[in-house]
C-alpha cells in the first residue's frame, strides 16, 4: 500500500469509528465506560485530532462488533445471503439490532427499550452531523427533538436533521417499544420513488416521459 493510502485510511478511521458508535446508538460515556478509554480521547480520535493505537482500535472493534477491515474500508463485499445479527446492548439496557452490515453510508437498525418503573424523564439530548428517519413498530416512543416533544405510537413516522438536539425514551411502563431507525452520517436522506397515480381522464406515460394534470 502506497504511503498516501496509508495517510489516507488513518485519516478516515475517525469518522468510521463514529458512524461505527453512532449506528449502535452507543454515546461516547457509554463507549468510555464499556472500554477503559477515556471521552476526550475517543473524542480526539473520532474527529482526527488523535490517532488510534492498534490496541484501542482491537477495543473499538470488539465494542461496535465490526472488524478492522470494516473500520479501515477494506472489507470485502458481503455475502448474498445476510446472516442473522445478534442484538448489541448497552448501559442504558436498549438493544439494538443492526439491520445492515456495512459501517459507512445510509443504514439501519432496530432499537429496543425496555418499560420504565416509573414516569419517563425528559431524554438526554445529543446533536451531530446527519439525517434521521424514524418509525415506530410497537409500543409508545417520546422523542424529544429541540423544544418540542412527541409522543408516537405504532405506525408514526418522524423525520429530521441530527443537527437538531434530540433524544429518546420509552414512554410507556407497560411493555417494551420498538422503533426502526434509518441514519445517514453524512446527512443522505430517503428518496421516494413511487410514480403518481393515473387519475382518470390521464394517460399513462411512457418510459422517459412525464404528464402534468393538465395536459391535453
């Protein structure tokens, strides 16, 4: 490898090992207490003011559940059949299931939480570079997105800039809520692509054409 490939992987280990910590939904204190390593110093490193010694990025690796090459960008492809992920954990006791198995670009994953004893605080809230798509499965989410805060239920949908503080709790103590999340670290976004209806009275385009309402 060529020694500009060299400055090159180490100079995008950084942001890789944040995506890597943000696509688990792990915080930097959550990441610190599960390895040893202090905040400011996985702070350093995730934004290429430091680099990472082979023995940190081991512990970073075993943490997030990827391997080295997945971190330097030189994993192969992976296989056509997806393997089945088992659910991370962390102090907060959510789980959280990975449903790509790719560090960099859009993915997803599937959040778990479990019932609170007693009413919910208001979630700690956290800000970062990116775009979040959110969807609740089962049970009832509070988000808390700058100023405001939401209460969605199965079948609720909530969009926005992770620039914006936002945080999230069970709002429920009668069972667990599920959520889908669809994160994109560099602020990519989903692309609906569903043709519009051909109301009566229309004609149907062909490929490469497109009709307005009033057309002829």
């Amino acid at each position: 490898m060529a020694v500009d490939d060299v400055a090159g992987t180490v100079a995008a280990m950084g942001p890789r090992l944040r995506t890597a910590r943000e696509h688990h939904g792990a915080t930097l204190a959550g990441v610190s207490c599960a390895t040893g390593i202090s905040t400011s110093t996985l702070s350093r490193i995730e934004t290429g003011r430091r680099k990472p010694t082979l023995e940190v990025l081991l512990q970073l690796s075993k943490a997030y559940g990827v391997s080295l090459d997945e971190l330097a960008g030189t994993a192969p492809a992976p296989a056509a059949e997806p393997r089945a992920t088992a659910p991370l954990s962390f102090g907060d006791d959510k789980a959280v299931v990975p449903l790509t198995p790719y560090v960099g670009g859009l993915h997803a994953h599937k959040h778990i939480l479990p019932p609170n004893e007693g009413p919910p605080a208001r979630p700690r809230q956290v800000s970062h570079e990116g775009y979040e798509w959110l969807c609740v499965l089962y049970g009832r989410l509070r988000l808390a997105l700058g100023d405001q805060d939401l209460v969605l239920t199965a079948g609720d949908v909530a969009e926005f800039d992770t620039r914006t503080p936002h945080g999230v709790v069970n709002a429920g103590s009668s069972g667990p809520v599920e959520y889908l999340i669809m994160f994109g670290p560099q602020g990519e976004r989903l692309r609906p692509r569903t043709p519009p209806a051909v109301g009566r009275g229309m004609r149907q385009p062909h490929r490469g054409q497109s009709f307005r309402e009033d057309e002829p």
